[in-house]
C-alpha cells in the first residue's frame, strides 16, 4: 500500500463577496478533488488542539500523528533543524521577520504593521539584512541566520522559551505599539532588538533600492514563536513506513528531519504564489520510485494568498494543486497497479477576510483504492461539514488512513 497526503496550507476559508458568496475551495475549478472526493470518506478534521495556537507547526504535527498539546515546543526549532542549525540545550530558537511597517510617526511604537513578509522578500536581498543585523546588532548570546524570504531564526542563549510574542500576520494594519515586547514582562531584551534592528534597516541599501521599484522595505525584524530544542519518535519506527517530506517552509521540512523521514528539496519551491507545483508532483514520483511508502506534500501557496489577502492567486492557487500536483502524482499511482490511500486537507482554514489563521476545523477527504464510498459531489467546506464524519483530534487521523481505525 502507498499513501499520499497532500496540504494546501491554509486552503479552507470563509464565503467571499467577489467570488459570489463562495469561498475560494467552493470557486476554484479543481477536477481531480472533487471527482477523488465523490468516492472518498469525506469530513470534517480540528487539528488545532483547544486552547493552542493556529500555526502551522501545531496542525501539521498532529496531521503527521504527533500530538502538538506533548511534541510542540514552537515552529522555530523545527524551522532551525531545516536549516542545519544544531541547538544546545539553553539555546532558544525565535522565528524573526523582517516586516514592513509604516514609515510615518515619530517613534517605533507609533508604526503600523503594513505586511508581515515585506512583499514576500528575495532570500538574496532577506541575506544581505540579516548579516546587517547581525553586524549592528553584535552580541554574544544571540546570532540570527537567514531562512528563506521573509521567514529568519534567531538562536538566543538562555531566553525564554515560552515568551509571549504577538504573531505579525495578526496585526495586519494595526498600530504595532501595544503589540511589543514589554519591558514589564521580561521582554526588554526582545523590544531593544527589534527596535534598535528598525534604525539598522531602515535606510539599508537594500530597501532604499526596494523602494525605488515600488516595492515595501524589509524595514524591521519582528520576533515571535520561541522554543527549546526538538525531538520526535521516529516515524518509520512509528508506523513501519518509510516517508518522504516534500515543503518549500522550513518548519514543514524540520518536522521532517526531527521525524527522520527523507525531506526532498525541490528547485523553484518558493512558499508563495509562485512555486514549482510541477516539481512538487515530479518529487513526490520520484520519492515512490526510489521506494518511499507515505510521501506529504506541503504547499504554503494557499496560506500566503490568505495573510495577502489575494482572493483571485488563492482560487488560483487551489486550481494548480490540484492540476500540477494532485492529478499527476494519482495518474502514476493509479498506473502503479498497487493499492494506494490519498489524504488531502488543510492544516488550518487562513480566511481572506481575517488574513490570519483561526482554529475551526477544515475539510478533508480519504480516497481508498481498493474501497470506493460515497462521498461529497465536490470537496469543499460546507459539504464537507454536511457528512457524518468528524474527527475532533487530528492527530489520530493517520490511524484512520494506515490502520483503518
């Protein structure tokens, strides 16, 4: 038996006036889901445990079995085991942004969060920022290093592992003053970096030539999401399957490499819009071919259209999931005369309207080759609520789709 998982990050939404009071799953044009879904146990997942946060790190551990309320310790260290960091045991991983906020008013309290990814930054140009940080910034406990576009880590010696940090994606639009570090609180450390990183920044080359093109300046870090360093069962000693990860985010593959599953780096994966959906699919063949048993495949590009606000790049990037990467990787597998299960959903809905996460539960269908069922007519949120099934804890979904249970 083969298994495939497939994630459109964020993909689940909320009925949207231009769309004509659809949601981007229910406007999008996606054959292959709906026709696998009309044949599939269709339903309704919360993979977001009560009273957690809706992030990605926290749904797409308990998708992979691994229950976040025990194996969570924040999406920075998975992102620092992707990106080759090793973590002493007092380092405390931070993801650091590097946002746009507005340049009027006075002091940094005064600023406005425009966008929490500066208009989806180059890694090349992110680079070039982050070692200004760190030059301007020098200190002996902490050294920042550079992730991909907009998302960076920060390893800091002895901080807080449980720091409360406002997320930026949250504060889209808002005044960014009562959203700091507070000095009250244990957070002066954090409020000087970021504020003494916005004076580094702000007349950096960089986005003085970013500006010039009509582009937003990275024009400060932003921290968040602290944690200590990670460490998950395996997962082929888990369920006796090897498994391959395929993500452009480095938190998707540290959760892969903290699992010991293979994590395959695609060429093009970018976490937005623009990505190589064909190379995703074209990855996820090979993975079978080279023996992989269980292959998941992430794609951020439906998440990052939300936190923008893209309605059409969202409908859009559904559409491409499914022509570029679902389709594909079924026709090799249906042609591979072996039995195989396809799992697809959403790890959090990332509404449009709110351009953040919540924590409802999301659709998701389980295609059985060798068990046809009657399943929804077209995969979708509401449909999807219409069936019997609901599964409250999401990390028990893998039990369904290996073991049947």
């Amino acid at each position: 038996m083969k298994y495939l998982v497939v994630i459109p990050d964020g993909m689940a939404d909320r009925s949207i006036d231009s769309l004509g009071k659809k949601t981007p799953m229910q406007a999008a044009i996606k054959p292959c889901m709906d026709a696998l879904c009309q044949k599939s146990l269709c339903g309704t997942v919360l993979n977001v445990p009560e009273g957690m946060v809706p992030e990605s790190d926290t749904a797409n551990l308990a998708i992979l079995s691994y229950n976040p309320k025990v194996y969570s310790k924040g999406r920075s260290p998975l992102e620092a085991m992707s990106m080759g960091l090793s973590m002493a045991d007092d380092d405390t991983a931070i993801r650091c942004n590097l946002v746009a906020l507005s340049e009027e008013g006075s002091c940094y309290e005064d600023k406005i969060m425009i966008d929490h990814s500066a208009d989806e930054i180059s890694t090349e140009e992110a680079d070039q920022l982050v070692a200004a940080l760190n030059e301007g910034l020098a200190g002996e406990d902490w050294h920042l290093y550079t992730g991909v576009s907009y998302r960076h880590c920060l390893l800091w010696k002895n901080a807080s592992q449980n720091y409360s940090f406002m997320r930026p994606h949250d504060i889209l639009g808002q005044q960014i003053g009562e959203h700091l570090p507070k000095e009250e609180n244990g957070g002066g450390a954090f409020l000087q970096f970021q504020k003494k990183g916005y004076e580094i920044l702000k007349d950096h080359p960089v986005n003085v030539a970013r500006k010039a093109k009509g582009l937003r300046p990275a024009n400060s870090p932003w921290l968040w999401s602290p944690g200590g360093k990670p460490s998950l069962p395996s997962f082929k000693e888990k369920w006796g399957l090897r498994g391959a990860i395929i993500s452009a985010v480095d938190l998707i593959k540290g959760i892969g490499i903290c699992a010991g599953m293979e994590v395959i780096e695609v060429e093009g994966a970018t976490g937005n819009y623009h990505t190589n959906y064909d190379g995703k699919a074209q990855a996820a063949i090979s993975a079978y071919k080279d023996g992989a048993d269980f292959v998941y495949i992430h794609v951020e590009a439906p998440d990052e259209c939300g936190h923008r606000g893209e309605v059409e790049n969202k409908v859009h990037s559904i559409e491409k999931i499914d022509q570029q990467i679902l389709r594909p990787v079924y026709e090799y597998l249906q042609d591979s005369e072996e039995p195989f299960k396809i799992l697809v959903l959403p790890d959090h809905p990332t509404p449009i309207a709110l351009r953040t996460h919540t924590s409802e539960y999301v659709p998701f269908f389980l295609f059985d080759s060798t068990n046809a069922r009657s399943g929804a007519p077209v995969f979708s949120e509401e449909n999807a609520r219409q069936c019997d099934t609901v599964i409250h804890d999401g990390s028990t979904l893998l039990d369904l789709m290996i073991k049947g249970v």
